[in-house]
C-alpha cells in the first residue's frame, strides 16, 4: 500500500553556474563580523548584497528565487520576488548556529561561499513538539524530527522561512563562509471579490 507525503516542506538545491570572480570574493572577505567564541559570526552588514561589487552575483541569485517560485509556489506573473536583507555567516571549527527561523520573510535562502561536503551541512527540523518518543529502528522523512544536507562551495539553498534550521557544531579545519538572504515579493494577492486583496509595492 502507498505511504504519502502530506504537505511536505520544500528544500530546493541549485548551484550557482559559475565561480566567484576576484573582486566579489575580495568583498566578501572584508565585511567587519561580530564576534564568538561559540556560535557563527556574522557580518556586521545585513545587506551585503547591495554593495556594487555584488551586483551580479545578487542577480545570480534572484534569479535561483525566481526559479523556486516557479517550481514551488507556482504564482502568476502579479507576483515579483525580491531579495531583502543579505549578510555573511563565518564558521569556524567548533562553531555552530542556533535553531531558528527568520519572521519576516517568505522565502529565505543560503549560498555556499566556501564549504567542504565531507563537513559543512545544514540542519532543518520539523515542525511542533513529538507527541511520544519512540525508539526508531530506521529514521525516514516520516519518523525524523530533524534531517540534514550536506553542503559545498556554489551550492544555492532555499527554503520556507518559517521552517526551523540551524547548523551543528562544525567539524573539519576549514572555515565555512556563506551568504544568507532573505526573500519577500510586490504585486497583488489574495481577491478582491473574496475581501482578501492585498497591494503590496
């Protein structure tokens, strides 16, 4: 008998088409960060993705959302994605993230800048509180209460705001650098007959 997916949480993995240039990487190397001893560091710019000389990689990446709406949301041309903050995550040995979210957000997203698959990965965590604690022979998309990617440099990941993510205490010598953003959109939604509609510009 079949056993169905129910309304899962989107993931969607792409890599960007080509690498960083020398002027782009000289940038992303020179954001002030805050400082941890534990946790990532993060830069102390949140919209490092307005700088100029990351023009095109913003447009590189725009065009990964626009491609997700496509194949996840599925919306019609009134709605026009766009990205909104943007800042650089540093990870060293030993480091990790906290389980979060981003409010605020629709669609938020991660571009790898340097990271090695046999060590940098990310974390996502299902939804709610297990109900019973039941010792599982064999973890699965239904039974896991967390799963995670592994994640290498050019890889582009984007997910749904609201689902939680984190990364686990970093192993390897390397330090994993990456861009995070957030995504919202403009145009109409909802309808004007059913007293839904929303202008959002």
């Amino acid at each position: 008998m079949p056993v169905y997916q129910l309304f899962p949480e989107p993931v969607y993995f792409s890599k960007l088409e080509r690498k960083l240039t020398k002027n782009e990487l000289s940038i992303i190397h020179t954001f002030k960060i805050h400082t941890s001893a534990v946790e990532t560091r993060q830069s102390v710019d949140d919209y490092v993705l307005e700088k100029k000389e990351l023009n095109n990689l913003k447009k590189d990446l725009n065009k990964k959302v626009i491609d997700y709406f496509d194949k996840v949301v599925c919306t019609n041309n009134s709605i026009i994605p766009y990205i909104t903050q943007s800042w650089i995550n540093y990870t060293e040995t030993n480091q990790f993230l906290h389980r979060h979210f981003h409010p605020n957000s629709y669609v938020s997203g991660v571009f790898y800048v340097d990271a090695k698959k046999k060590v940098d990965q990310i974390r996502f965590y299902k939804a709610g509180q297990k109900t019973f604690d039941l010792s599982v022979a064999r973890y699965n998309d239904f039974n896991s209460a967390s799963w995670w990617y592994s994640v290498q440099t050019g890889d582009v990941v984007l997910f749904p705001s609201s689902l939680h993510h984190g990364v686990d205490v970093k192993k390897g010598i390397n330090t994993r650098i990456s861009l995070s953003f957030n995504v919202f959109f403009k145009g109409k939604i909802g309808t004007q007959a059913g007293l839904t509609e929303l202008v959002l510009e």
